[in-house]
C-alpha cells in the first residue's frame, strides 16, 4: 500500500497542535505557579493538611 499524498501534511498540522497545546499548558503552570509567589498566595502546610483530613 501507498501511503495518501496528504498524510504527511496532516501528520504535521497534528504534531502543530500538540505543540501549540503543550506550550499553551506550560504558559498556564508557569502562570500559576508564579501566583503563588506572592504570600497571600503561598500556601500554608497547616491548611493543607486540615483539608486532607490530619
């Protein structure tokens, strides 16, 4: 079998994708975990533990 003409054209544009959304998610963690540099943000090991449950 041949593989199609437009398949290495469509195998790109999803590789494209990936690449976009996995550059969009580290933008958004970095953004996030930047917020919790500021001390209103930061988050206090007493209250985390009460929310587990100890």
């Amino acid at each position: 079998m041949t593989p199609k003409p437009s398949a290495p054209s469509s195998a790109r544009r999803h590789r494209g994708w990936r690449a976009a959304g996995a550059l969009a998610l580290a933008a958004v963690l970095g953004l996030a975990f930047w917020g919790y540099r500021s001390p209103e943000m930061q988050i206090h090991w007493e209250n985390l533990a009460a929310l587990c449950g100890f």
